[in-house]
C-alpha cells in the first residue's frame, strides 16, 4: 500500500524527514505548507512535492493523507498535532512534544480520540550504539539501574536561526531543546522510569548579553529569554535518580558534549553518540575491573533510521518506538525543572513507592505545581 504523508513546516529539521521517507519504499510526500509560503514553494520544488501550502489545514484536507511531520517551531506542534490526530492522521511531531505537558496531554487525548498514532522525533535513540546499550540493559548485562547522569553541554551553542531563543515561541532554553534529547534518551535507556520528584535551577548569564558570541549563528540579544544553563535532580517511584544538566553557553572544558552516565549493579555504561569512542562499558569479572569498548557500529543517519521506523509502524508492522507517554513524562520533567527553578522548591509529580535502601524516607517539600 502506498502511504500518503504530508509535511507541515518547512525549516531545516524537514529536509531530514524528507531524507528519510525518499528512503522508503511505497511513500509519496503529496503536500506541505509552511507560514512562510515562498519557502514551502521552494521545499516542494527541491523534492517534487505536488500539493503547496501556507496553511497547514490544507494539507490535513488533502484526501488520501495518513500521516503528517510537524516539523515546525515548539509553539506550534500541539495545534496541528491535535487537528491531524482528530482527523485520524497519524502524527510524527519533532522534539519537544510540545511547550508544557498540558499540551502534550491533549495531544495524547486526540490521538486516542482519532485512533491515531503519534511518535516524537527523538532520534537519538535510533542511533546504533543506543540501540546497542539498550539491548544490553534489556539483557540484564548491567542488573538493576539506579542511578542516571544526563548531560547536553554546549559552550557556545545558541542556535541563530528560528526562534528558539524566545521563550513565548520555544517553551524555553537549553532544557527544553537540547536536554530533551538527553533526557529522553537516558529515561528510555533506564527503562522510562516514572518521576517522583523533581528539583532545579536554570540561568541565564550569557545568552542576552550585547558581548555574548554563539558559534551557532547570530540573534537579536535582546530578544533573548530563555535560560541558557539548566540543571536538574529526579527521582523516580523505583528508587532510582538522576541529575542532568543542559547548556548552550558556559565557560565548560568541552565545546559540545553529549555524555549520558548510567549505573546498574552489575555495571556501568558511558554512551556518547558522536565521541570517538560512543560506548564504554565498565563491569568486573571475578575482582577484575573490565571495561569494554565496541569497535564499531554501523554508519547510518539516525533521522533516517527513525522516519524509516516510522513508516513501518504506519504500515503495521512495528509498534513506535518513542511512545507518546514517555514523550509526556519528559515533559513533565522539563516542566518541574523550571517550576522549581521559579519557585525554589522541589515539584512533587508523583510519590515515590520504594526509597533506596540506604536513605531513610526524609520530610518532603511539598510544593506540586506545573505549568499549564
Ligand atoms: N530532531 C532533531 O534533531 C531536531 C533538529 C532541529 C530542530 N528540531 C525541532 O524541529 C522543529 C523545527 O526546527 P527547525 O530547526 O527546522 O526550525 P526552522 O525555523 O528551520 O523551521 C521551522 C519552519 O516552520 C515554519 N512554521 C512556523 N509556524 C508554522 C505553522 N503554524 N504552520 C506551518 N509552518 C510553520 C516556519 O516558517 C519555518 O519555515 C523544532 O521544534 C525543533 O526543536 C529537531
């Protein structure tokens, strides 16, 4: 059967969807729309897409579309997520979910309401060497994980293009952009634990400033409202916790590091998807301490891998890999984090069922709250 996809949103992360379905078998891209008409003109022109738009819902009311790419800015991936999942139009939307986990929800609403599937663009766990861990953990090579560190560090990495420096249109900074991706990839390799509670910080000491250089391109300073450090401490209803830490400016040793650390009783694990080395194990054989490194893995484009997944999920034959709860409870992290960070207090999301053995339960406190 061919699949008819439509693309909404016509920025750089597109081209790579694009990439992606011209890498399947049996799929048509028939329409696209962006705000910015002129561009969805040359975008259908540069890959043969017969159907142009500036408005998304006319690409929702092309006959025939299964599935949607939202590939627009954070602001706008709930409202045309929702209208396609009501349709019955299956949705692939880019990270992050959406600004809040109040959107995120009733995106999941719609997408039971349509019968629609809907994935988020986390490609990162596409890539072979997380698909390598993660087949380990499920092995139980590394016994039971307790503890987490997530990082998504960039020294100077404010993006310069799009508008992912404004708040009101990104949802906010580093965190939401950059720690996402961290995050999702972490909390899947844990085994998507639910969060109890979440306490944060996020700063901004950098990013507004007239003498501020990013390597990432330019923006207007002023214009500049989103944190640009963020860092966070999760614990989960299992017992286990995680720190993580995103960044697009600070004085760091490193210009771009993407290191997730991951501790299990029977072993440890250090993946960082674009070192040299992008897995190193660390486990002991008798009183030996081994460290095992993979000397290769498959050289392939990770947005690829995940839009071909996604085809095959549209055609029944595999279940999403990134699914939408969890999508969800990135978000409600995300949200705590800056709730925290508002109010200086933890954020109770849920209340955990087991205390790690070594910590007697302490006096919580509480203060529940995310942002709507
Ligand atoms: N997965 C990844 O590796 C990755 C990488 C980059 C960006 N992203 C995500 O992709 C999204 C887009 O980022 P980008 O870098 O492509 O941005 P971009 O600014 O290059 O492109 C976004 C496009 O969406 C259009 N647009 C805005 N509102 C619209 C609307 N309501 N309807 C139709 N079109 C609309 C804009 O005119 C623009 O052309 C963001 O959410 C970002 O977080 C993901």
């Amino acid at each position: 059967m061919t699949i008819r996809v439509g693309i909404i949103g016509c920025g750089g992360i597109a081209n790579e969807h694009m990439n992606g379905y011209q890498a399947c078998e049996d799929v048509k891209v028939t329409a696209c729309a962006d705000l910015n008409l002129e561009r969805a003109k040359q975008f259908a022109k540069k890959y043969g897409i017969p159907k142009v738009f500036g408005d998304y819902r006319k690409v929702l009311e092309q006959k025939q579309i299964n599935a949607v790419s939202v590939c627009t800015p954070n602001y706008a991936h709930a409202e045309p997520a929702i209208a396609a999942l009501n349709h019955g139009i299956h949705v692939l939307c880019e990270k992050p979910i959406a600004m809040n986990a109040g959107e995120a929800a009733k995106m999941l609403k719609a997408a039971r309401t349509g019968k629609a599937l809907l994935t988020i663009g986390h490609h990162m766990r596409f890539i072979p060497c997380s698909q390598f861990l993660k087949n380990m953990i499920n092995e139980g090579d590394l016994g039971s994980i307790y503890y987490g560190r997530s990082q998504a560090l960039r020294r100077r990495g404010v993006p310069g293009w799009g508008q992912f420096h404004i708040k009101e249109k990104s949802g906010g900074g580093p965190l939401i952009d950059i720690g996402v991706h961290a995050l999702d990839l972490i909390l899947w390799l844990m085994g998507s634990p639910e969060p109890a509670t979440v306490s944060g910080n996020v700063y901004t000491k950098f990013g507004n400033r007239p003498d501020f250089f990013s390597r990432w391109g330019d923006y207007k300073r002023e214009d500049y409202d989103v944190e640009d450090f963020a860092c966070g401490y999760v614990k989960f209803t299992n017992g286990a916790a995680l720190s993580l830490e995103a960044c697009w400016a600070a004085h760091l040793p490193e210009m771009d590091a993407f290191p997730q650390l991951i501790l299990g009783d029977k072993g440890g694990a250090l993946i960082a998807p674009h070192a040299p080395e992008p897995v190193r194990i660390s486990t002991t054989r008798g009183e030996t301490l081994m460290n095992i490194i993979p000397a290769d893995f498959p050289d392939v484009r990770p947005h690829t891998e995940e839009v071909k997944h996604w085809v095959a999920c549209l055609r029944g034959e595999k279940e999403v890999l990134v699914k939408p709860e969890e999508s969800l409870n990135v978000q409600r992290v995300i949200d705590a984090i800056y709730t925290s960070s508002e109010s200086g207090h933890e954020v109770i999301i849920n209340q955990p069922l087991s205390a790690p053995s070594a910590n007697k339960p302490g006096k919580k406190n509480a203060t529940a709250g995310s942002r709507k």
